[in-house]
C-alpha cells in the first residue's frame, strides 16, 4: 500500500497531519506540485483506531502478523464487501477500499464496531487467555487514545 499524504490547514499554510506524512513531506522537493483530494466526512483518528484494534491480535497472535491483512481478513467476515462476477459466473466478494473517499465516517463507525464485536464473538480463537474485560479495556483505551 503506498503512504498517504495528509495535511492540515493551519494559519501559515498547510503542514503534515502526524509523523508519517511529515517524513514522506520532507522527502519532496522544493516546488513539487500536488493534486489534492480534500473531504470533510471522514477523521483520521477513526482510521487509526481501527489499525490500533488490529494491532492487539497482529501484536498476540502469529496467525496474523500484519494489521492491514488481519482488518480485510475481518471486512469479510462482516460483510464490509464489494460483489463482483468473474466471466465464468462465479462471485467473489472483495473487502471494501478503506481509503477516506470511498469509505464515509458513519460507515467507517459501523465497521470498527462490526469488527470489535467480531472480535470479542471470537476472542478465545484471536487471543486465548484473555479475558473480555480485558479486551473491552483495551479497546477503551484505544478510544480515548484518539
């Protein structure tokens, strides 16, 4: 997955949202040009929590060693899908794109709760041993974070 790019409008300007993107902004030159998708429906903050509630199996469990694949793995047990037909007929479901312009906040929202339901429905699979209030507080904690 290519980083994104996100800034922010401040007074002075536009500067890098967070860490990620400041690294990948001081990397341009001087006089680069950008093309700019701009949306309003859609915190940054979400995205994060959804890749920090992945983060606790990817961190537990070495089924699944990387968040992104773990959080599309999770889409489709959920339904969070597109549904397409290949020529012979058959249909295949894919994960949804979770990039900010094709994803709103509201469904953003019902993902990450779909997902933290999953979760909890399937702990003694995704983390043996712990135990769902610990879970439940680890997510909580995840929501304050951001």
């Amino acid at each position: 997955m290519e980083p994104e790019l996100f800034l922010v409008k401040n007074q002075f300007g536009t500067a890098p949202l967070d860490d990620e993107s400041a690294e990948l902004y001081r990397g341009f030159e001087y006089g680069s040009i950008f093309h700019v998708d701009h949306w309003k429906d859609r915190k940054i903050w979400n995205h994060r929590r959804l890749f920090l509630l992945a983060q606790i199996v990817t961190n537990n469990n070495l089924k699944w060693s990387d968040p992104y694949h773990f959080i599309k793995t999770m889409q489709l047990d959920v339904g969070s899908v597109t549904v397409e037909r290949k020529l012979s007929g058959e249909v295949v479901q894919t994960p949804k794109s979770l990039k900010f312009k094709s994803m709103g906040e509201v469904e953003f929202k019902k993902l990450f709760s779909d997902c933290v339901n999953l979760m909890l429905a399937n702990l003694n699979m995704l983390l043996p041993g712990m135990h769902p209030e610990d879970f439940k507080q680890q997510v909580q904690r995840i929501l304050d974070l951001c």
